[in-house]
C-alpha cells in the first residue's frame, strides 16, 4: 500500500526517523524475548530449528545499518519483518507475529526507553545533590542572609540553604524512583488488548526484558499512559525545583556573592568586564522547555478514549524525548555551575551588615531576660529598626540607650550585642534542621547517607537490565547451556 503524500511526509517518515535512531534496540529486544517465549511452545519445539534461524535474523538486523524509509513500509516493525522475510522466509515469520500485536510491541517499545531515561534522570539528581552537598560541607559556617518576600529576613548559612535544597531534590529521586516502579512493568503477550490463546508465558517475556513483571490485565498493558504522566510530573517537580535554584545562583552571582567557574561565563562583545553567568541562564532555558514537553505529555492522554491510540503512542514519544535531552541537559549544567563556583565568604559578611535581620533574636533575648509577652518585644524591635533606619545607622551597632528611647528595657552591652550577631543568631539555632553548624552537619550527613541507598537501588536497578540485555544479545544456546 502507498500512502498519500501528506501522511507519509508528516507522519510516517518522522515516525519512522525517531524510532531508527531511538528505539532500534529496543525493538529488537521486544522481538528477541518475544520469539524465545514463542520458542517454548510445544509445536515451536517441534521446529526448533526454524525458531533459531528467526532469532539469528533478528540478531542480523540490529548489527546492520536500518533500511532506509519506504513509501510502501509504515512503520520500522515492518520495515524488519520485509528484511526477516527475506533472510529466512514466510514460515520463520509467522512465529515471530504469532500472539504478537503493534499494541503491546509499541507499548513495551516505549516502556524499555522510558526506564532508560527515567534512571538517567535519577543519576542527574542524584549528581546535583552530590554537588550541593560538596558546597554545603565547605559553608556551613559561612553566614548569610535569607529572604523571605523578597525582602531580608533572617541570617541563616550558605550549607543551611543548601541542604534546604538537597531533600527537595531527594524527594524528587524519591518521585523518580516510584515513577520507575510503576512503569517497570512488561505490556508484552498483550497482543491487540486480550492476550492471545497460545499459552504464551508472559512472565517469561517480562523477565527477559529486565522487567519486574507483566503488567496484569492486557487491557491495562495497551491503554493505560498513567506512567507517562508519571514521568512528566517527575520532570514538571524537578524543574521547578531547580529553576528556583538557578535563580538564587543567577541572583548571588549578580551580587558578587558567588563567582561561576570561568569556563562557564561568557563576556560582552563590548563590556570587557562582563562574566555572564550564560551556563546557569541556559540551565533555566532548558527546565523551561522541559515544562513545556511535560504539558504537550500530558496533555496528548487528556479527553481521549481508553483504548490503544496514536496520542499517546507514536504521536508522544518526540515529547518524551524532548523532555528527556532537556532535563538531562539543565540538570548536567547546574551540577557543573555548582561544583566549579565559589561563595565569597567576605562578601557573604558584607551583605549581611547591612542588614537588620537579627531582629527577631533580639525580640526573643528580650523575651527570655525580661519576661515581656513576646508581642511587647515585637513592638519595641520594629520601632529600634525604624530608629536606627532613620538615623541611617547599622542594626547591629544600637547601644541599649537606643533600645530605652523606644520604650524598651535595659540591656547590657555585651547582651545587646551578641543578640544582634548574626553568627550569634547562627549559632543558638541548634534544633532539629537548623541552621547552626552541628545541626546542618548532622543533616547532611543523614542525606549523604540515604543518597548512598538511592544510589545502591538505582545500581540493582541497572545490574538486572543489563543483565536482561546482555542476556537478549547473546545467543539463545549461551544463554540455556
């Protein structure tokens, strides 16, 4: 059959071109575990030899260049079995298409790329908080100012923020990891949608290709996109995670606060001191572009049947992939931005004496001293901020004349001060995730460790596919002997 121009040029060749140059060895994976579960037939067995000619084919054709596209060929399915015809004949193939769908073919097609690039994300995760956590290590002691409305808020540490970051981009390795889960399941024996009648163990199929197991219900196998959406809403998490990051890093870096690694700045054609942070913009670029494909994902399954359809098959997989290279690309560029820049520490000081941010330390010492309701503290601290703005004088230089003209009570010198020390502020912050040096320590240590358990299941999670793969690409004899 030839198909109109128009559907050829717009759909079928690009479809055909992705999937050459993506999905080849996983087509070939489907089909290798597919004929040995069809091997284990007992009307297979009686023609063993064929079967073994069918898969000797298939091995053939993942070492050879791919046919090019033809007009009279939908799909690159098809364009293998032409070339497995013409190896070893008509009645080889027929094993190869008995019990066997596009349906459930295309489905596991999409599930064995989507477990590849899921688990690349979740080492580009776990990459990134390696980085933050090497930051972290060298700054807990490294004070500074955090905002909160925009404003200046409270002193905390460059590591006390850090760290911040660190669990959220655990809780997405968490989310990646049960996304994992649920799409590591094989659609294959599913046929169109109800299984075929030949007794095909579909255990066996889902193990050859390094699954946990079949997905149960054939229907299910065929027509579900939910671990799509899966891996969108992982992506959607993850970007605006780090999109939140890269601005502060953009910010701090626009402060002199941090110095981005050289190798990833560029200057101005006219501005010869410029030293843009362009590695950190294209970051945001990229976790930007990723939102968009994760939309287009989820959108493609929105107000559409429950069936075996081409808006979350064929039609979705540019979108997967497209999220895939720019998440992987944003997450490689702020790991690198993080491990090659620098905080300056002095600049850190600086920016906070300029600040009133001890504040509330104040209004708490003076809880503690005098036993004042906390809102009388409250009111005599704002009005000692004012004071000390209008007199256009440092917070952290009042004398307890200044805390007296404002109603307040008498404090000594030495209280006064210390209560208004940012790194006195710090430092009593002792509790459970605050931002005191022994309790940051105590946090990041407890990160480091459970990264070394995600990183331990993602290697288990590897080990077996690779194992499977290595199985599929070996022969059927090495793999039985």
């Amino acid at each position: 059959m030839t198909w109109h121009a128009a559907y050829r040029e717009r759909v079928l060749e690009p479809d055909y071109t992705f999937a050459s140059r993506h999905l080849k060895d996983h087509l070939i994976d489907a089909l290798v575990a597919h004929v040995r579960t069809v091997a284990e037939l007992p009307a297979a067995r009686e023609r063993g030899g064929v079967v073994d000619a069918l898969e000797g084919a298939l091995v053939r054709v993942r070492s050879a260049p791919t046919p090019p596209y033809a007009p009279t060929v939908p799909d690159l399915y098809y364009a293998v079995q032409h070339v497995v015809a013409e190896s070893v004949g008509e009645e080889a193939l027929g094993w190869l298409r008995l019990g066997l769908s596009r349906n459930d073919l295309d489905m596991t097609i999409y599930k064995l790329r989507a477990r590849e690039v899921t688990l690349a994300t979740i080492r580009g995760l776990l990459a990134v908080q390696a980085a933050l956590l090497d930051q972290a290590d060298a700054h807990v002691d490294s004070v500074m100012v955090a905002y909160t409305h925009h404003q200046p808020g409270q002193p905390t540490t460059v590591a006390h923020y850090l760290a911040a970051v660190a669990s959220v981009v655990e809780r997405d390795v968490e989310r990646a990891l049960q996304a994992f889960a649920r799409l590591d399941t094989s659609p294959m024996g599913a046929a169109a949608l109800a299984g075929s009648s030949h007794g095909l163990d579909r255990d066996l199929t889902a193990r050859l290709l390094g699954f946990a197991g079949p997905v149960v219900s054939t229907y299910d196998a065929v027509a579900a996109s939910d671990w799509q959406i899966d891996v969108a809403n992982v992506a959607v998490s993850v970007s605006i995670t780090m999109s939140r990051l890269v601005c502060d890093l953009v910010a701090w870096s626009s402060q002199g606060l941090l110095r981005v690694g050289d190798g990833l700045t560029q200057g101005s054609s006219i501005m010869p001191q410029k030293r843009n942070p362009v590695a950190l913009e294209h970051a945001r670029t990229r976790f930007s572009r990723a939102l968009g494909a994760a939309q287009s994902i989820v959108l493609s399954s929105h107000n559409i049947p429950f069936g075996d359809l081409n808006d979350f098959g064929p039609d979705v997989q540019g979108s997967l992939q497209t999220l895939h290279n720019q998440l992987s690309g944003g997450l490689a560029l702020v790991q690198v931005c993080l491990a090659e820049s620098t905080f300056d520490d002095d600049a850190l000081t600086r920016s906070l004496e300029r600040t009133n941010t001890t504040a509330t330390e104040l209004a708490d010492e003076l809880v503690r001293i005098g036993g004042c309701p906390f809102q009388d503290a409250h009111r005599w601290v704002g009005a000692l901020v004012a004071r000390m703005a209008n007199e256009d004088r440092p917070f952290a230089l009042a004398e307890p004349a200044d805390l007296i003209a404002v109603g307040g009570p008498t404090l000594h010198p030495d209280v006064l001060r210390d209560a208004v020390s940012p790194h006195a502020f710090v430092a009593r912050r002792t509790g459970l995730g605050g931002p005191a040096p022994e309790s940051v320590r105590v946090h990041l240590r407890a990160l480091r460790d459970r990264s070394d358990e995600y990183h331990g299941a993602v290697d288990h999670i590897t080990a077996r596919i690779e194992h499977a793969a290595k199985s599929l690409r070996a022969s059927r004899k090495d793999v039985t002997s």
